[in-house]
C-alpha cells in the first residue's frame, strides 16, 4: 500500500509499505477514505519531536471503511465507515473508566520512555514517535486500529466526511480546550493562535456562553477566518502591545480565561521570543512558548489558562510568578477524545457545527509531501490540508 512515511527533519515522501494485519483481537483494519494533516504533524516535519524513526508512517486524523475486525470486536462490523481519534485507549484500565482516554495505562508499549521524561506516560498516538507507542499513522491507504470498540466512532449513513472527519482531533480538542475554560454567560475568552483547533475553540467557546472571543495571531487569512466566526483579532506583528490591547478591551481586568492554541514552536517578536528561536536552533531549548507566557500575563486575576496546544520537554523563563500571584488555574493535555467524539457528532448533525469551513486545501496521497512544504511554510495560505484517499 502507499503511505506517507518520514525520514528525517523536512524530509517526508510517498513510499509502498506492508499492509497492515490484525494482530490483536480486539483490532480493526480500516481502508483509509479521508486523513488530514495537522498542525501537530509540523513539529514532526520540523525535526522537533524525538524518537522518531526512519520510514514511520504520520497521520493522526483519519476515518475510512471497516474492511476486517478481530475475533473480540463486538460494537463495529465490516462495511461501517468509522472516525478514528487520534490518541489509542483501551477502554478497560482505571484512566479509561474515567473517561481520561489521554491518559490511557495499557496501550503505549514504549512508555518507559515516557515515564523516564515526564514521570508517567500517557496514551499511546498514531503516527507520532516511539515515545507514543511508534504505532503506524493513517496518512496511508490502509490503518490498523487497536481497540476498535473504543477508538472509533461509526458514522450514519449518507453523512460527508468532510463534516465528521474533524471529530478525529481538531473539534474535540478545541471544544475540551474551551470546556476547560470555565465558561460562564458573559465571559471574554483569549486564544493565542488562529489555525485549525484555535478556530474550533473559538466556536465552541460561543457554544458554551462566551460573549467574546479575542483571537491573536500574525496570519491575515487565520484573523479573517477567526472573525468570520466572530472573534475581535488582534495581528500581533501590527500591534504595539498585546497585553496592553487585551487590557484595553477588557477594561483593564484582563480575559476570564486564555488558551494557547499555539504551543512548542511559537513565533513572535519579543525578546523572549528572539531567545527561545536561538536556544532552540542549538538545542538549548526543547520549545518555544512565548505565546504561554502572554497568555499567563494577560489572563485576568482568578483565571484560566487552557493549553490544548503541545509542548514537549522544559520550558525556560515562565512567568510562574505571576501564575502564583494572580491565581490562576491551569488545564492542560491532550484531548480526551473518545469523551467527546459521540456528543459533538450530535452537534455536528444538528447543524450546530459544521467543521469543514476550516478546510483550505484537498489533495491525493500523492501530493502529501508537497502539502507538508506548503502548510509549514504559508501558514496564511494554508490553514487545513485534506488528503482524499479515493
């Protein structure tokens, strides 16, 4: 079969690889009809997520067709079309019964790795490094899927796959990162960032009572997307001060809450982040989180701060005393995704929802390397790349 493998630092190409099998009875194989690329899948293609290896397959957001299930799948057959999230559970351990599917004991079999770094390891990941598993991604035509009962969502008939495909990642992630905001009916809430989870952040922060939505970002066509959806934008590289504008809207109190929909690799023009570009280009610095720490000055005394984006290691010149000092609360992860995936579905077809609008681009398989250049390097022309397996 075809798949998009990697092989090094902005070096990603179309290889023919095995086919997957079932290995495990609880498994599905899936014939891939829709993936996506992700911001997520960036700091892959930019070189910086480690353990990665040579020829591993990337994509985290896919759905397709049910072509074979194990002997002890019992809630998915053949023929179904299914969305798969992006993180791997398996319904059965202590973290799963609490719908902490992020978190997930069993599935990740390289979790030493984590738990060497961060103390414990979470959930396994398709398609991203060793340290998550080295499970194969599903920017291929075929993709096994551990634990199918659980990871997989079956889609009723006759529904496109353009307005489900998002339930993958992208939609929960920005509806957990807004429901970790708190929102109350009057709330300002402020995003750092306008691509595709930011987006879904801001729509669901609305959902859920907030009656504005500021969005900072330095793309014109994210800030135009972002205020299409109704968001106040503020483009950073055309603003003296950030804080100082946030203040002003918000009549000096600050946000109630902040979410940074940007993460590890940051950009900006402060002099942390000038520090954080050159620390990182020589491995002084494993993530570059200027957009975290305006995020934390910003955010009004008694806040939340909710952090859907990826971080990866240690983070320098963190503001915690102000965190400290204005009490803030943080809420940070990955996205339980199997929480969320059955709910926003409803959303999706009651017509609350309909994800699709961030999609800018729709390609084959074959034009996916191509894709990756282009989504890293015109982030204002490219907002969400579709790969179309058919």
């Amino acid at each position: 079969m075809k798949a998009l493998c990697w092989f090094g630092k902005h070096e990603v190409g179309i290889r023919n690889v095995k086919e997957p099998s079932i290995i495990n009875r609880h498994d599905a194989i899936i014939k891939v009809t829709h993936a996506s690329i992700s911001g997520s899948d960036l700091h892959i293609y930019n070189g910086a997520i480690p353990t990665m290896e040579k020829g591993d397959i990337l994509g985290h957001e896919t759905m397709g067709e049910v072509m074979a299930v194990g002997a002890l799948v019992t809630k998915v057959k053949v023929g179904d079309t299914v969305v798969i999230p992006f993180n791997i559970a398996c319904g059965s351990c202590h973290f799963c019964k609490e719908q902490e599917y992020a978190s997930c004991d069993n599935t990740n079999p390289n979790s030493v790795m984590a738990d060497r770094l961060y103390g414990h390891s979470g959930s396994a990941l398709f398609g991203y490094s060793h340290m998550y598993g080295g499970y194969a991604g599903g920017q291929a035509e075929f993709l096994r899927v551990p634990f199918i009962d659980t990871n997989s969502l079956v889609i009723p008939k006759d529904v496109p796959d353009e307005k489900v495909l998002f339930l993958s990642d992208i939609l929960p992630t920005g509806y957990m990162a807004a429901e970790n905001c708190n929102i109350k009916p009057g709330d300002t809430v402020a995003i750092w960032g306008a691509g595709s989870v930011a987006q879904m952040a801001i729509r669901s922060a609305y959902l859920l009572g907030a009656e504005r939505v500021i969005a900072i970002d330095h793309y014109e066509k994210r800030l135009e997307m972002a205020e299409k959806s109704g968001a106040h934008t503020i483009n950073f590289e055309n603003s003296d001060n950030v804080l100082d504008e946030i203040n002003y809207l918000t009549g000096g109190r600050g946000p109630d809450s902040c979410i940074d929909a940007v993460g590890m690799e940051a950009h900006g023009h402060t002099i942390t982040a000038t520090l954080d570009r050159a620390k990182m280009a020589v491995g002084l610095a494993t993530d570059r989180p200027d957009a975290l720490r305006q995020a934390i000055q910003a955010c009004k005394k008694g806040g939340t701060v909710s952090i859907p984006a990826m971080y990866g290691g240690f983070l320098d010149k963190m503001p915690f005393g102000a965190a400290y000092g204005k009490g803030l609360t943080f809420k940070m992860g990955q996205t339980h995704t199997q929480k969320y995936m059955k709910p926003l579905l409803q959303k999706v077809l009651e017509d609350q929802l309909d994800p699709s609008f961030v999609i800018t681009q729709r390609i084959d398989l074959d034009k996916a390397p191509q894709a990756y250049q282009l989504f890293n390097d015109q982030k204002n022309e490219c907002i969400k790349v579709v790969i179309n397996m058919h």
